[in-house]
C-alpha cells in the first residue's frame, strides 16, 4: 500500500461512469414499467453501489480506507445503454478514483444481476473515470516562474555540515517547472539576510530562506526578514506549522514566516532536510496560486 501520511487532508472528489448494454428493448421497458420479477432494478443497484464504494478497501487491497461523506449514484438510460454515474466526496489524504470505480462497477453487476433472467445478451462496457478533483478550487498555475534560494547556516556556511536541505528545496522547486536564478550559503548573519532578501526580492516572484527559523541564539532569518515584508500572509505560515504539527510535535517551535516584499513572495521555512522538505510538502503547488492573484486573475471555486 501506497504511504500517504505525508499527504495533505483536503476536500477530494472523483466520478466514475460504466455502461451497461441491453440487447432488446423490452428489457428497457421492463425496467421503466417496473416489470423486473426481483424488483425495483434502480434501487436495488443504488444500494448495491453504496455499499461498494464504501467497502472499496475491503476488495481493493491497495486502497486506502477513507470516511466517505457523500456518494451519488445516478442512471441514464440511452436507447439500449444503461449509463451508470457515481460520485464520491471525502475530506481525506487519497484520493477516490478507485471507490467511484468500484462503486460504478458493482452498480452495473447489481444491474446486470437483476435482468439476467430476461435478457440473456446483455454485456457490462468501459468503466472510466469521468473527473477527479483536489480541493475546492482549480487554478490555473505559471507555466513557469523565478525563484532564488538562501541557505542559513553557520555549519553549512564553514563545511561542517552538508547543505541537504538546500539541494532538497532546489529539487522540489525543481519539479514545478521553476527556474532558479540564485542559490547561496550564508552565515546566520542578519545584515546578509536583508540584504539578499532586498536584492533577491527585486528579480524573483519567490526566494525562500531555509534555516534560523528555530528558538536558538543564532537564529536570526525571522527577526531579519519581518521588517521587511510589506504584507504578512499569515494562512500560509499557520498551513505550514499545522501540517508539520500532524507528524511531529516539534513543529510547534518554528517560526516559519510568509510575506511580500513588493511583488516578492518570500519564505523563511526551516533549517533541517525534513523540517524543510515538509514545509514545502505543505504549501506546494497550492501555494502557486499567488502568482495569478496577484496578477487579478483571482480564481474559481468549483461547484
């Protein structure tokens, strides 16, 4: 099973279609007459489908368990297709392709097993997925953007330790189509700080400090930086220490901050590989979506 701790809780939704084709259409009117000796076919297949995709971990071993807050299953009858729709919703860390699936699947078998014994031509087809959706809104990201990273450490600065941290942030910016204008190693020292964060700031849409975040003499990053920042954006920083709070205790000590310095968006996110891979892990690609706000753009919440 897929390890999906370090996944984000948010709203996740997913619909799944299948197609159930009848040879006659007196099979149709059966069904429309409520002719069908072993029932009401739809409402039989109705439960049948919630049922399944609540059960989906249960016959799907790879599937993550996932409290199902809502499910709709709907039909469409097509000359001789039967069309099976279903929809899950659920606050959760997986997502649900595979409980719409199950759900249309087993919807379609309960179909298929209600009509068996007057329609003897009758054949299940695709079983897709139609839409799958993270969170509740769709934005339309960058296609790319610039970004500087500033490493603050006074070990890493004299070789004493190796800048993991950095080269993960580099890799995770990385892979969202970012191009990296600056990366740099400094001392914890307040007067390079600004200054980097004033220089940086003027050619780049992101520059992220990593280190001097924590509750030490020698971290300076936050003290440095606040002054600076002609917003603040609180969501972000409280995004960040929630998430990394849900898988250790410790988070709670950081002093993780979000602003603009102009139309800069600056972070000052942790020192450590995992305190930093985490705090990206948190906000990225949501946090993305700054950069059409700020352009106007806004965004749309989906229905």
């Amino acid at each position: 099973m897929e390890d999906i701790t370090a996944n984000i809780t948010m709203l996740r939704e997913a619909s799944a279609e299948a197609v159930l084709h009848v040879s006659h259409s007196e099979t149709i009117q059966a069904i429309v007459e409520n002719r069908v000796p072993k029932g009401n076919v739809f409402e039989v297949a109705r439960v049948a489908g919630l049922f399944a995709v609540k059960n989906t971990p249960l016959n799907l071993p790879t599937s993550h368990p996932v409290p199902i807050e809502f499910t709709a299953i709907e039909f469409l009858i097509q000359d001789l297709e039967i069309l099976v729709s279903v929809k899950v919703k659920s606050v959760c860390k997986s997502d649900l392709e595979m409980h719409a699936m199950h759900g249309a699947a087993v919807t379609a078998l309960a179909i298929y097993d209600m009509l068996k014994y007057i329609d003897k031509g009758m054949s299940i087809g695709q079983i897709k997925i139609q839409e799958q959706l993270v969170g509740h809104f769709k934005s339309e990201f960058p296609t790319a953007f610039r970004a500087a990273v500033v490493v603050c450490s006074n070990a890493v600065a004299k070789g004493i330790k190796p800048d993991s941290a950095g080269q993960l942030i580099l890799e995770k910016l990385t892979s969202q189509r970012c191009e990296i204008t600056s990366y740099c190693i400094i001392p914890d020292d307040f007067d390079q700080i600004r200054t980097l964060a004033r220089s940086l700031s003027a050619d780049n849409q992101l520059v992220i400090f990593s280190g001097g975040t924590g509750l030490a003499k020698t971290d300076l990053t936050t003290e440095a930086l606040e002054p600076l920042l002609g917003r603040r954006i609180p969501g972000i920083e409280e995004a960040i220490r929630s998430y990394g709070q849900s898988l250790t205790p410790h988070a709670m000590f950081s002093r993780s901050l979000a602003g603009m310095i102009g139309d800069c968006l600056v972070l000052a996110i942790p020192g450590s590989t995992r305190g930093a891979g985490e705090s990206l892990d948190a906000i990225f690609p949501q946090i993305l979506h700054v950069f059409p706000v700020m352009k106007g753009s806004g965004s749309r919440l989906e229905s």
